[in-house]
C-alpha cells in the first residue's frame, strides 16, 4: 500500500501512518478501526547470563528486527516504564533468523540521534543472543534459541499476570495496525469512512458474540470460557473496540512515544488523524 497506493483501502502499520501523515505526507485518511493489537511483553526475550531484571539492561545491546516498526516502538515504552533508560541502549537491527536485515526493511532516519546500527556480522539475532553479544531481543517475533538453549528466557516470568497488571495500571492494549482510505477515495465518496466503521464494527461485533457461544468452542483455546470472564471483567466485556474516544489513551501514548522516540516531530492530535464517523 505504501509503496505503490495499490489498494482503495488496506489495514497498515499504524506508527507507519502517523509518521506519514506528521511529516506532511497526506495522501491517506485513517478510520478508528484496529484489526490488529498486542500486549508484547512476550516479546521481550533476554540472555539470562548478562539480564535478570529490566534495569540489568541499560547500557546494552539490544536486537530489533526494525528500530520502527510498531512492536517495538510499544516494547521500548515498556522497558522504560520498567525502568530502562533507553539512551543508554544500542540498538541493533537485523533478522532474528538469519545475517542481515529484516526483509527488505530499509533504516529511516529519526529527527535526532539514536545509538542503532545494521546487524552486521555473520549471524542472526538470534545467534548473537545465545552467543551473549547482544543482550536480549525485541520485536514482532521471538527468537528461534528461545526454548531450546536454557539461558534464553523471558524479561518477564509471568507474562500473562504482568500484561494484565499493565492494562489496569495504564489502560493501555497496544494498538498494532489500523485502517487507512486513498483520500482521493474519500473526497470523490465523502461517505465512505463512515460506512465503512460501522459495517467493519457490525463485523468485529458478529465475531465477539460468536466467541461467546460456549456449547462448543469456536477457537482452539482450551480455557476459552476462562479467558472470556477475564474480558468481561477486565474489558468490560468487549476488548477490542473501535472508535477515538474508547482507544484515546491508547492512541495518545502511541503519539507520545513515537515523539519521544525521535519518529515524529509534534505530537499530532488524534483528531487530526482520524476521520470520527461518530460525528
């Protein structure tokens, strides 16, 4: 979609599209729908010879297939709220399974410096870890040595039980992806934003009431029944919803820490990014 505007409309990278739009590129119109959101505590994965507590990594070397790539913007956010600081980090991008960058990921460059550099030895990120040459690894992915050499762990031992304390302490579910219009879509056919939240919401909405019916379960999820009292009683009811104001908190700290993370010069109102089809 970004490279060559193939599609009238296309779920993308949402800090890809907020550095787009706050560096004057205009040519697409977002909507508040989020078909793809992650907590990546999971995602955190360290050399337990050289890290056993987040602070043990200040003044390391960190792999990260992409320095902005979303998950990772979300991951350095939470690294410093458990007290990292991230100056002190470099900050080594590549493939978590072989030399090299990831695919065809091209370095931009940030409005001020940050201690990254291109993987360029002669092995993985996955290799480095296990090798104890970078200290952990970030990302969308987790590295292959993790589960097979036994100082490969988690940051965090309780991901489920941490992810869920961050939630209530923040309000905040990350935010992966959202969805984006040609705005010359958008200025021939000035409805379409607003029909197309409502019908891909109905859609969202089919599916969280088709989760619920229980008398046989419609996701390989073992303690589904469980994981659905935890969405009514954490969520209230409906964890993945649409629209600015029931995300703000989320969106606003996206903004926020792609601003402090040198990708975005302003911090951007959401209202500037978003078309509200509530209005």
């Amino acid at each position: 979609m970004i490279r060559d505007m193939e599609f009238d409309v296309s779920e993308m990278s949402s800090s890809e599209f907020v550095c787009r739009y706050v560096a004057g590129e205009r040519d697409l119109v977002g909507i508040p729908v989020f078909p793809s959101r992650a907590f990546r505590h999971s995602c955190i994965v360290v050399n337990s010879n050289i890290i056993s507590k987040p602070s043990d990594l200040n003044g390391k070397r960190i792999g990260v297939q992409v320095y902005t790539m979303t998950a990772a913007v979300w991951i350095r956010g939470v690294l410093q709220d458990a007290g990292v600081d991230l100056s002190t980090i470099t900050w080594v991008e590549g493939d978590l399974i072989k030399p090299g960058p990831h695919g065809k990921a091209k370095p931009k460059p940030l409005l001020h410096p940050i201690d990254r550099m291109p993987n360029e030895s002669r092995k993985s990120l996955s290799e480095l870890l296990e090798d104890g040459e970078i200290a952990a690894t970030i990302g969308a992915h987790t590295p292959p040595c993790l589960g097979k050499a036994p100082h490969i762990q988690h940051l965090f031992s309780n991901i489920r039980e941490t992810e869920n304390e961050y939630y209530q302490r923040t309000g905040i579910f990350p935010i992966m992806h959202l969805v984006a219009i040609k705005r010359e879509v958008v200025e021939k056919h000035p409805f379409v934003p607003r029909s197309l939240f409502h019908a891909m919401n109905e859609s969202k909405n089919i599916a969280l009431h088709s989760m619920r019916f229980v008398s046989t379960y419609r996701y390989m999820l073992p303690f589904l029944s469980s994981d659905l009292v935890e969405i009514e009683e954490l969520f209230g009811g409906d964890p993945w919803p649409y629209g600015i104001e029931s995300n703000r908190t989320t969106l606003e700290a996206l903004v926020n820490l792609l601003y402090d993370q040198a990708m975005i010069s302003r911090r951007v109102t959401l209202e500037e990014l978003f078309i509200d089809p509530c209005e």
